[in-house]
C-alpha cells in the first residue's frame, strides 16, 4: 500500500488549459496562464498583484526571498530543527547559516517563544518558521514579533495552501504547489508579501535578475542583480489553474478522511496515538499526510516492522533531524531541541490519500491493532538548556 498518491487532474482536465496555452503560443516567461493563476492568488489573499508571485517551486521561493531581504553574507537565521531539508538548503544556497531551534510540545511547531528565547540566546538576522504537515501559524504574533525585534520572518508555508492566510496582518508566506501538496502544480511555489517590494524583486531574482520594470532604476533588460532561472513554466500553471477548480472539494474529503483514520486508529490503538494539535493561526484546512506519535521509540519500531511485513509503506516524516544530516551537521548552528528530539524518536508516517478504499483502511487498522501497546504517548516535554552551538 503506498504512503500517499498524488491527486493531480485528469489529461481531460487539463486540456481547456493547455489549448489556450498552445493557441497563445505562450509557453513560459510570466505567460497569461501564470498571471492568471497569480491574479486568482492576489485575490484569495486579498492582497495587490504585486505581492504575489508565482515561482518554479518552493525551495527556489524560500532562496529568492532570502536572497530579496539583502542580509549581510553568512547571516544566522533561525529556522526549526523539525522541518523538511529544503529550509534548511535555502538558506545555505542563499548564503547563510541555518541556526535550528526546538518546536512547541503541542504544535510541533517554532513558535515567536521560541523564537525571542533562542535571539536572546544567539541572535539572528531572520526567522524562517515553518507550518509544519501543513499546520498554519498565528500571522498576528509573527508580526507583533516582527516589530519588536526588527528581525524579518518568512513562512515556509510549503504544505499550508488554504489553511495559511495573512488574516490583515503582515508577512511572507511560501507555498510548495508540489504535486504531493494540496494544490498541486506538478512543481511551483507561490511567494505572498506584504513588506514593500519583496515580491517584484522575488519574481526579478527568478528571471535571472533582468529588470523589467520600466519604472526600476535600471533600463529595462539589464541585469540588476544575480538571479537565478526559477520561473513557473505555463504548463505547471495549467496544471495549477486545473486543481484550483478541484482544491475545495478535495480540501473538503482529505478533511474527512483524516478525521476518519483519527477516530479509527485510536480506536485500533487504545486510544495510545497522539496528534499534532491545532496551533492558533486556524484550523488545517487539507491535510496531506497522518502522523502519530507512538508512546515510544520501540513500538514505533514494532509498529514499522508490521507494517512492512504487510507490505504497508510507511516514512518517518521530516527525519533524521536536520542536525543529523550528514551534510548539515558541520554547517548549522544548534540550539537544544528536546521536543523535536522526541518526535524524531516516535513519529510515523501512515499512508493517507484520496480514494483510499475500506480495505485499506482496515489493513492500516489491523496493523495499528497488532501492536502490542504497554502505555499512551507521554506528553512532550520542553526542557530549559543552554544553546550547544554544534558547529562555528
Ligand atoms: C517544509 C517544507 N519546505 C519546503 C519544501 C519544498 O517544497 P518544493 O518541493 O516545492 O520545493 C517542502 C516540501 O515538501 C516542505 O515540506
């Protein structure tokens, strides 16, 4: 049984799209299906054109932005040690040095607590929190925390589409439109920024740097900074315009089926899994992936072992910690993480995906119930320490 299963539209669907596509004889370079896509956005985030713009994916979008906020070379920048590599990539490839701090025992999530904590602690240039599996966060705290520290903060709201917004609030947010995520594109990203001329540079830095902008300092066609070619071809924003149809319904099943395997599971299990719980930016609105944490790192384990032998794929989402990457390790800054420590030993990754049959629910269930469960998860537990830096 596989982990998950993309939920892309069918070829009938697309072909509206790529038929206004071809008869354009538009096929990339901010065609009128990416500023299609993008207007939608602008609009769903209520927020002008000019603060949203769309990119190749959401690393690149991450890097861009990064590179955008002009931060001095080998900047800290403060980011959570439970998160997909990708964060931490985008700020090395953008120039700086991931500085990784814990999450909240509840949300799993870097929180603005957490965030002043590890500034006062080691001061950094910028925070990059993450809305983790999707999870969104509280927009009003990140900019309260903006304006007391003066530090900037950008989401990676990879796998948040639809359920982060910017509520009237400030910030930047960047989505994945990956094909695994909720609106998919294939690949993309999406860049939404209300700090003044974030997004324009953003989209300039994702056509190699070459200004367009007439009004700029520079002449049109010049280039105005080193750039990179991270632009979203027509054909992904094809594909992006065709799930946008689809995203409610489909927002609303994945919604329903995670509330289903929930209940179903803790029945199967005793009632011993625990869940991510909501943070205070608002309810998930498409979940993507089912998560529990086991009561221990040795029913996982147990757990892990069933599921292979019934041929039940199963990952251990966003692990090893970044600061167990071998190609991390030597190259990011660590403050003590004890909460994510403790996901990284009990976490695991159940499948989860539309068009998921009863049968196989039942043979997740059947696996779940196999276990042999000695006590519930215990509660997270943050620890006050002082910050280990791992490496200079
Ligand atoms: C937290 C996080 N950040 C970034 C990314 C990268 O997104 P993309 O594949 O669009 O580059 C992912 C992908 O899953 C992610 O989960």
């Amino acid at each position: 049984m596989p982990l998950l299963v993309p939920c892309v539209p069918a070829p009938h669907e697309l072909l509206p799209w790529l038929e206004r596509m071809h008869a354009a004889r538009h096929y990339s370079n901010f065609g009128p299906l990416v500023c299609e896509l993008e207007a939608t956005f602008a609009t769903q985030f209520q927020v002008a054109g000019a603060q949203v713009t769309t990119v190749a994916n959401a690393t690149l979008g991450l890097e861009l932005v990064l590179q955008a906020l002009d931060l001095p070379a080998g900047s800290r920048i403060l980011l959570p040690s439970f998160t997909f590599v990708a964060t931490a990539t985008a700020v090395l490839r953008a120039g700086h040095v991931p500085v990784l701090a814990d999450v909240d025992a509840d949300s799993w999530m870097l929180t603005p607590d957490i965030a002043s904590a590890a500034h006062a602690s080691m001061p950094v240039a910028a925070v990059v929190p993450v809305a983790t599996f999707g999870m969104p966060h509280d927009m009003q705290a990140w900019q309260q925390f903006e304006a007391q520290t003066g530090l900037p903060v950008v989401i990676d709201a990879a796998a948040a589409y639809g359920s982060q917004w910017l509520h009237n609030g400030e910030g930047t947010l960047v989505f994945s439109l990956h094909t695994t995520k909720s609106m998919p594109a294939i690949e993309g990203g999406l860049v939404v920024s209300s700090r003044p001329g974030l997004t324009t540079k953003v989209r300039q830095l994702s056509n190699f740097g070459i200004n367009l902008e007439p009004t700029a300092g520079v002449p049109v066609g010049t280039l105005a900074g080193a750039g990179t070619n991270a632009k979203m071809s027509e054909y992904h924003a094809a594909v992006g315009l065709a799930s946008l149809q689809q995203w409610e319904r489909h927002a609303q099943d994945r919604k329903a089926l995670q509330a289903d395997l929930m209940q179903f599971l803790n029945q199967c299990s005793g009632h011993n899994l625990q869940w991510q719980g909501d943070g205070t930016g608002g309810p998930l609105k498409a979940p993507t992936l089912l998560c529990p944490r086991l009561p221990s790192a040795h029913i996982r384990s147990q757990l892990e072992q069933i599921c292979a032998q019934e041929k039940i794929t199963v990952r251990r989402w966003y692990q090893p910690l970044l600061e167990h990457m071998p190609a991390l390790h030597s190259r990011c800054l660590a403050l003590p993480t004890p909460v994510a420590h403790q996901l990284a030993d009990t976490l695991l990754g159940l499948p989860f995906f539309l068009g998921m049959t009863a049968a196989q629910r039942e043979r997740v269930g059947n696996a779940v119930a196999r276990v042999q469960w000695s006590r519930p998860a215990g509660r997270l537990t943050a620890c006050v320490a002082h910050p280990v830096p791992l490496a200079a």
